[in-house]
C-alpha cells in the first residue's frame, strides 16, 4: 500500500531541530526512546530553524551533511526527532536513500513490541491507523485513477480513495471492539461503586519508577525495567491500607513530553481509570534533573483527559539516588511522600497518606459479641485493627482505625457496640451502654 521505501535497520542517525517559537522535544529523552526500541543510534545532527523546509524539513546543505553521515556510518534509519509532513518524509528518503521515522512512528513502534494484553493490542493498532490515515496525503506514489469496471471503460476510483475507505472499515472496527472494552471497564468501575471500593492510580512520567512502586505496594511481579515505557498494559491489585476494607491500585502507561494525540485518543478506554480515581499518586523520579519540567508535562495530559480536578499526591520515588541538597521540594509546593520503591524507605508513611487522602476516620472501639468470630476476622481482613483485649465478660474490646464506609457497615450488625475511641458510647442495634 505504501510507496516503496528503503529497508529499516538497526543503525540510526537521529535529526533534531530546534525550531523558534516552538514547543521542541527532548533529545536525551528520543535517544533514550530509541534505546528502548532497540535501535543502535550511532551520530546525532543538529541545527537551528526559524521554520521548517517545505520539501525536506531541513535546507538542502543540511540535507547533504545527514547523507554523508548516513553513508559514513552504513546507518538505516534516520530518526527525526518531529514530525514532518508526508510529502516531507518522501522527498527525505529519496534524498537519502534511507528509512525515516518520525517520533510518533518511534512511539507507536515501541507500543507495538510492549503491548501484551489484548486491549493494549488493540489500543496500539488503533493508534497506528490513525497514524497511517494522516500519510495518505501525498505519501503515495499510485495514486492514478484505476481502471473503470465493465469494458475497462471511466476514470474510475483513485487508489487514495480505495486506501482511505479500507483504513476507515478497519479503524470503524477496532474502535467498534475497544468499545466492548469500554463497557467491561465501566462494569467494573460500577461493581466497586457499589461496594464502596476506593480506586488509586498511579501515573506520572515514564521510567519514574510506577510499576516497582506497584510491585511494592502489593506484592505483584509487573514487568519492570529501567527503560521508557516498560508498562502499557493497565494492571490492577488491591493495596492493604490499614483501616480501609478495599483499595485497588492501577499502574498505567507513562506520560512523555508531546504525547502523540493518536495515542491519547487510542488509550481513551484505560486512561479512564484516571478520570475516575479517587486518587492520583504523581510518581515523580527524584534523581531527575527535569523532574519540574516533567511534572508539568503530566499534568498538562491529566488536563487534557479530564482528570485534573481528581486529588492528587506526589509521590518522589527513587530518593536513594539523591545526592546533596534538592530543590524540588521547594518548587512543587505541598508536602511529596519521599519514597525508594526499589528499598522499600518511605512506604509506611506513603500507605498512611494514602489512608488519610481517602478519608480513614478517627480511631473508634468496637465490642463484639464473644461468638462472633466472623466480624473479627473480617475486621483483620480489612486491615482496621489496632488493638484488641477481652473484657470481663468475654466480649472482645477492638481498637479500630477505618474509613467511613467500613465503620457504617460495622455499625449495622447486630450487638456490635461502637463508639470514637475516648468518646461517650455510640451504641448500635439497641445494645447496652459500655
């Protein structure tokens, strides 16, 4: 379907531009992008612009310098750190006689080799055909009318034409089966409404440090490496936190600076879980120099989905690595948890906070009933114990820190006596006073 275009490879020149009056990417941060797709990037150009070229995005002496460098290091690829037009993108690989990736094709490739689940599966192919609908336009070089039908007769149909309505069909498919996805998500988000189950979410910047977080706080082994977008598929657990009954913790896929709009609007169905959460733990790498720059990027998506009026805690991982003194305290504001996800530092405090956030109450006293068995161990299940002693008679004295939800349930079984913990009896069911 495609023009011919030189073979891809392993070897790669990266092309940055700065351009005036522009929101330029990262290059550190492409370089390790290509290092996460396994792409050896053996020279780097770079060059001012005040606007990019029509035809090759960048003057014709910079175009001839990228071949010689293309051509002294035998590289395939070029890696352009942008995006250029189809018609830009063409002329380049004619020039060069090499393959040339976009930073969207780059993102989009890297999706593709890291998405595992189904749903991520079908999330990336979206993506990649809405990419592919926006190269039609001058990316071609068949775009003759085809033969007419009977007789071989008319100009017929433009081969553009034939494309575009086959990529249409397919995306109007994958869009058709991601909203069953969809459906399924909000079932699910309805199930824990009904049982009152609290949803936190992490997200933040790739590579900060989420899923060892994850993998900390709930003893789950998600895939995680120390590379760009390591996680793509959403992965849910529960996540104890004393004195709540049930919280599910979601690790969702990292934010980068000029996140591919294809990309967001593909991974609309798991980024809801965002929009939806009761908390937003903002996982921020300590060590990073651009961790400020970096917060703001992720906020500036949160936005844009619709999720930045969902609390939000930040949360500085990797603080091991941290060296001397660090100004990022100051410049967030607030209070961050200080955290090491890889030694565990920090976790108490970070399950506290989190237990606060969502509203654990005061601590209460509960007595039981000396046969009731099944509320105790319930109350142990969820986390709520603090103490416990047996009185006189028998019944059991249960020192309890919970949330709302759990002490109302408590509140409603039968001989349980409740009351805040110093406070006059609050008794339930017409039990007798304490």
């Amino acid at each position: 379907m495609l023009f011919e275009r030189p073979e891809a490879g392993r070897a790669a020149v990266v092309l940055h531009i700065e351009l005036d009056q522009q929101q330029n990417p990262d290059l550190s941060e492409f370089v390790e992008l290509a290092a996460s797709a396994e792409i050896d990037v053996v020279e780097t150009l770079t060059a001012r612009r005040s606007a990019p070229h029509p035809r090759l995005f960048i003057g014709a002496g910079k175009a001839e310098e990228l071949r010689r460098l293309v051509h002294r290091h035998k590289a395939d690829l070029v890696l352009v750190n942008h995006e250029v037009t189809p018609g830009q993108q063409r002329n380049l690989e004619q020039t060069l006689d090499c393959r040339i990736i976009t930073r969207t094709e780059l993102i989009l490739t890297i999706f593709a080799a890291r998405a595992r689940s189904h749903e991520g599966q079908l999330q990336v192919e979206l993506a990649q055909l809405k990419h592919a609908q926006t190269r039609l336009v001058r990316g071609w070089t068949h775009l003759d009318r085809q033969k007419g039908g009977i007789g071989m007769r008319g100009a017929g149909e433009k081969q553009i034409e034939l494309d575009q309505r086959m990529l249409s069909s397919r995306i109007k498919a994958a869009e058709k089966r991601l909203t069953q996805v969809e459906k399924r998500r909000k079932q699910s988000r309805r199930g824990r409404d009904r049982r009152g189950t609290p949803t936190v979410v992490l997200v933040g910047y790739t590579n900060a440090g989420k899923s060892t977080l994850f993998n900390r706080l709930t003893n789950a082994a998600v895939y995680a490496e120390d590379q760009l977008f390591a996680t793509l598929d959403p992965t849910m657990r529960r996540m104890p936190i004393p004195g709540l009954n049930d919280v599910v913790l979601t690790d969702t896929v990292g934010f980068v600076s000029l996140l591919p709009h294809a990309l967001i609007e593909a991974f609309k169905a798991t980024l809801e879980e965002v929009v939806y959460a009761d908390l937003l733990l903002h996982v921020v790498d300590a060590a990073d120099n651009r961790a400020e720059e970096h917060i703001a990027q992720v906020r500036e998506v949160l936005r844009e989905i619709g999720a930045d009026k969902v609390p939000e805690q930040v949360v500085l991982n990797k603080v091991d690595l941290v060296t001397g003194h660090n100004s990022l305290d100051c410049a967030l504001g607030g209070t961050p948890l200080k955290v090491s996800a890889l030694t565990g530092q920090g976790m108490d405090a970070l399950l506290k906070g989190v237990g606060d956030t969502l509203g654990v109450a005061a601590p209460h006293e509960a007595i039981l009933p000396a046969q009731d068995g099944g509320t105790r161990a319930w109350l142990y299940r969820s986390g709520a114990v603090l103490g416990e002693r047996c009185l006189a008679d028998g019944r059991l004295l249960l020192t309890l820190q919970a949330d709302e939800y759990l002490l109302g349930q408590l509140s409603k079984k039968p001989r349980v006596e409740l009351r805040v913990q110093g406070a006059l009896p609050k008794i339930s069911n017409g039990s007798a006073a304490l």
